[in-house]
C-alpha cells in the first residue's frame, strides 16, 4: 500500500472522530452546573481548649480475680504398684 493511501485513512478516521464526537454532544447534552443550595458548616473550631484535672481512675470495671472459698482437697488416691508374674 504507498504512503498516500495511508493519508486517506488517517484523514477518514479524524473526519470519523469529528462525527461521533459531534453527534455524542448533541445526543448527550452535559447538564449545566448548579450552584449548591447549602453551605457546608465548618466542623473545626480552631483554638486550644483549657485542659480540666480530673481525679485518679477508679478500677472498678474490671472483673475482681477470683477468691477461694473453700481449701481443694483432692479425692484422688493414688494407683498402687502391681506386678504381673
């Protein structure tokens, strides 16, 4: 294929390009932007807020550790030794 038929395909393919493009504006019109209808508030307030002493942490949340009520006696006896003749 020579050089000048390779033109007419590029020249085809932009001419392809301009189109579509224009036809998608007119198919697909973009909607105009809308200025927002409320104002976002800021969440930060800046300024340093005055630290208060508070009293020492109380622990009582936490599950006390179990406490024996009763000595452990064991009901186990132990195996004698037997032997076989």
């Amino acid at each position: 294929m020579k050089w000048s038929n390779w033109s007419i395909i590029v020249v085809l393919i932009l001419a392809n390009y301009l189109v579509f493009s224009t036809l998608a504006v007119l198919v697909f019109p973009t909607q105009p932007l809308t200025p927002p209808t409320h104002i976002v508030e800021p969440t930060f307030t800046p300024g340093a807020k005055q630290l208060q002493r508070v009293g020492t942490l109380t622990y009582d949340f936490l599950t006390p550790s179990p406490t024996a009520t009763a000595p452990l006696t064991s009901t186990l006896t132990p195996a004698s030794p037997t032997r076989e003749p």
